[in-house]
C-alpha cells in the first residue's frame, strides 16, 4: 500500500475546463501548472487529472487514440513530464485516467484489428465469427464497419470498441477465456501504457499512479463476484508491486468489497441509483433532462430535506467493515459524470456536507469548482457529454473576463460560463473568512493536522438514529457532530471534549451534544 495515501486529498481536474494558458480557449497542462499553488494552498495534495492523451473527443477523451500521447491541445508530452516534475516539488501526486476496457475507434489497433488478414492485432478487441451475430447476452455490438467476416462488441459508445481480456464462461467459439494468448496479450499492453507514464521522461518525471474507468469492465460474461476481471487487475498489482510500490490505482467500481480484494488501493463511492452516497447529497427527482422536481429533495444535507443518515450508513458500514483490512473508500464530492453538488445545495448546506465527507475514514475527492460551490448549467451536448456537459463548464477564478478562465473569445471558449447572477468565483470568496472556499481551507487544514481525521480506518459511530438529527462520530481522539437541519437538536453519549473546530453553534457537555441549525462540531476527547 503506497505510504502516501494515508494523507492523500484529491483535486479532480477535468483539463479542458480548469485554466487556459495558452488563450485558445480550451484549458491545458500548462494552466494546471501555474494553478498548482492553488491547490496546495486549498489543502489537497493530490490530483486526478482526467483524460488528457490524444483522442477523436467524441466522448471527451475517454475514447482513447493513443495512450501514449497526450493531445495536442492540451499540450506535449514533456508538458505533461514538466507538471509532474513541478507538482511533486510541492508534495502533490498526480494520477492519470487509465481507460483499461476499450478504446477509440481511430487506435491504431482498432484499424488493424479491423482488416481480414489476420495479423498481431485480430484478436485484441472482440470480434464473433459472422456478420450476423444475434443474442449477445448484455453485450452490444456495431456491424457493418469493418472488412473482416464478424462484428465487434462496445463497451459504452458505438466510437468506443471493447478490448479483449476474454470471458468467464464462453458459450460462443469466437469466446476466448482470459489465459488465450490474444487476451494475455491486451493485459500485457496494458501493464506497458501503464510503465511508461509512470516512468515519466525520467526520475521524478512519471506519474503517481492511475484512476481506473470502468474497472469492472473487462472480461465479459463474469461472474456476480466479477471474479475473472478481478484476476486481471490482481495481476496488474503483482506488477505495481513489484516494480512500481508507490503507484497507486483508485477504481470506479463502487464495491470496494470486491474491488479492493481485486488489487486496488481505493475504490469510489459513486451515486448510482439507489445508493447510500446519493442519499446524502443528490436525493431528489428530476424531469425534463436536468430539472429538480420542487420538494422532491431529500438529501440529508438539504436544510429542509428531512433526510435520514441511516440510509447512507446501511450501505456504507457494512462495505467499510468489509474492506478497511484491504483499502480505503473514496468519498466524493463529485466528479464529470454528476451533476455538481451546487445543483442543488445552498452554500451553507455545501459547508456541512464537506465538512463530514472531509472527515471520515478513506481518500476522499474534490472535484474542481466544488470548493467555490460552482452550479450545474444545463447545456447542449459537448463531446459526448449529454447531461453531463453541465458538471463541466470552466473554472470561475475572478469577476474580469470570463471569469478568469480564459483570455480567448467568448465565442472560443470550450465551454459557455455560468452567466447567472451570483455566480461564485475564487476571486470572491477568497476574502471573506465565512465563504465556503475559507470554510473549506479551514477542514482540510483540520483533516491534514491530525492523523486520525485522515485516511485510517478508525471509525465509530456514536449517535445515528433513524429520521433524526444529529449525526455524531469518533475517529480516534476526536468526537465529530452534524445537524443539516433547521432546528435546534440534542443527544446525550457517553463520552466528552473539548471543542477544537465548530460551523454555526454547538456544544457539549457533560455527554450532552447540542447542535443549533446547521451547525457542525468537532471536539478533542478528554
């Protein structure tokens, strides 16, 4: 397990929106680099950078044309060298997006792959033997495009063909196990992508480590336990571990259970329908592509949401108990495929949610423009971003011209700003000691001073009551209370401390917790 983690605060930084140095419009490695003492001094000492490798865009650089090149508009390959090199002299790390299950359409793979002749690169995709194929049991395939005699399977869009790591149980002849030889051969591939960026242009020059896309995506036909992929990448990590034990992977599986007994350092807790996290941030309803539904809200960190923090716990207990001898789970604020947390929760509603998100057990993410409660603008459709386009507007630095963003054209700009009133920026917030950006600076710094509110699995859960406030917990030496609420509530426990960190007003004494609205705690055990 790569020492480093155990402080590890992440920065997700989406490059085409974050800061535009060179004025084109679009943002690239060089503004991530003149941003950095940004995030250090924000208190995140880590980064996911998204895709940024050479690429059609047709799904926003995660139909990949060249994993080892990074797309010209971002910059160069030794841009990318350069940010590494600048990031770890100020204690930052920094991982790639490794796209693993597939690539575009364009890889040069994929037009080998794609001719009758067979050659060294036939079978690294999936391929049946006829041009009609019918009843791919959850698999979805594109015929027509190709002049081999078959079809060829997707992992997501039609751009986007899926690599082939094999399945579990063939039930086809053109089925190839994991252990063929052309299956072998993509894994192996895979290791020699991951090699060569974290081997950099030299000493200090390579990455950190990987954010996995779609993890669970690579043997077809698996089994429920998702068995034969998570022997793939338990490969991979013998690999990291010997060669690479400071590299870390961090999965988007969201079954840590499962993911980090695979080989990953961390897996992230994400919103799907029905899950725990949503609850806690993105409990509502909406119509008409991306609209709330009034009243539909019940996120537990909504004022008037009456959420309940049972929902969140009966699902995120069980899987931290499960895997906290083997990783760490990852809490988000949000990421390019939610819609921001600012969509629907108020500034002083924000401060609250990262307030607990920041301190509890696992490498928690902040998705850039979080930190200033950007806001989800709805949009047309950009590089395959559909609803998502809107989680994915440029970075609002200052008030000037464009927001800071960018000096080119409004009309250049990769994205359109929020144009509303309010819009919040950096600029603005940084002086005032109450905003949220302040807010935020001072938890992480909190979290980064004591051992026990990072990463450890130190956890306890001391009142959590079902459709009742407040929330209160221990991590080691610490008792931390939350009431998103509007009403002044109390809880009686058996333990007290000292107050070292408070949002709003609260209190404790003699075992007795009280918490006004919307107040958050953090007390030293005596």
């Amino acid at each position: 397990m790569p020492k480093w983690l155990e402080k590890a605060i992440f920065y997700e930084i989406y490059p085409q929106s974050f800061y535009d140095a060179n004025n084109d419009g679009i943002g690239d490695i060089e503004g991530i680099i003149q941003k950095l003492d940004y995030i250090a001094d924000l208190g995140c000492n880590a980064l996911w950078i998204n895709p940024c490798f050479d690429s059609p865009f047709k799904d926003a650089g995660y139909d990949v044309r060249d994993y080892k090149k990074v797309a010209s508009r971002y910059g160069t390959n030794d841009d990318l060298f350069r940010l590494f090199k600048e990031a770890h002299k100020k204690n930052i790390r920094v991982l790639l997006d490794l796209v693993p299950g597939h690539t575009s359409e364009e890889h040069r793979w994929f037009t080998e792959s794609k001719k009758a002749l067979p050659n060294e690169y036939s079978g690294r995709y999936i391929w049946s033997d006829s041009w009609i194929t019918w009843g791919l049991r959850d698999l979805h395939f594109i015929a027509g495009e190709a002049e081999r005699n078959g079809v060829y399977i997707i992992n997501f869009f039609k751009c986007q063909p899926a690599l082939n790591y094999g399945f579990l149980n063939p039930t086809e002849p053109w089925q190839m196990t994991p252990d063929k030889p052309d299956c072998v051969a993509t894994r192996e591939a895979l290791k020699d992508i991951m090699r060569f960026w974290l081997e950099g242009g030299g000493p200090g020059l390579g990455c950190d480590g990987f954010r996995v896309d779609m993890a669970d995506s690579l043997v077809k036909l698996d089994d429920e336990n998702k068995s034969a992929t998570a022997a793939v990448w338990r490969n991979i990590r013998s690999m990291l571990d010997a060669e690479y034990p400071e590299a870390a992977i961090v999965s988007e599986w969201s079954s840590p259970c499962r993911s980090l007994k695979a080989g990953f350092h961390a897996d992230f807790l994400l919103d799907h329908e029905g899950s725990g996290y949503k609850s806690l941030v993105r409990d509502y309803k909406i119509e008409g592509g991306y609209s709330i539904i009034p009243g539909s809200d019940h996120s537990f960190f909504k004022k008037d949401g009456n959420g309940d923090i049972t929902r969140f716990l009966d699902q995120y207990l069980p899987w931290y108990e499960g895997s906290k001898n083997d990783g760490y789970i990852s809490l988000i604020t949000g990421n390019h495929d939610t819609a921001r947390i600012g969509a629907n929760l108020t500034p002083a509603e924000l401060a609250l949610a990262y307030a607990v998100l920041f301190t509890l057990p696992g490498v928690p993410f902040l998705y850039y423009g979080d930190e200033i409660g950007m806001r989800y603008i709805p949009l047309p459709t950009k590089e395959g971003g559909y609803t998502r386009t809107g989680s994915r507007t440029p970075m609002q630095w200052t008030e000037g011209q464009n927001k800071g963003f960018s000096k080119a054209p409004p009309d250049k700009l990769y994205l359109p700003l929020d144009s509303g009133g309010g819009a919040p920026s950096v600029q603005a917030q940084a002086g005032d000691p109450a905003s949220l950006l302040n807010t935020l600076k001072a938890v992480l710094a909190l979290r980064n001073a004591e051992p026990d509110l990072q990463a450890k699995a130190n956890l306890t859960i001391l009142y959590a009551q079902k459709n009742a406030m407040p929330f209160i917990y221990r991590r080691g030496a610490f008792i931390l209370a939350v009431n998103p609420g509007g009403n002044t509530v109390t809880a009686r426990i058996d333990a007290a401390g000292r107050p070292v960190y408070a949002i709003g007003r609260c209190g404790m004494e003699n075992g007795l917790c009280t918490m006004e609205a919307q107040s958050f705690g953090v007390w030293r055990m005596e």
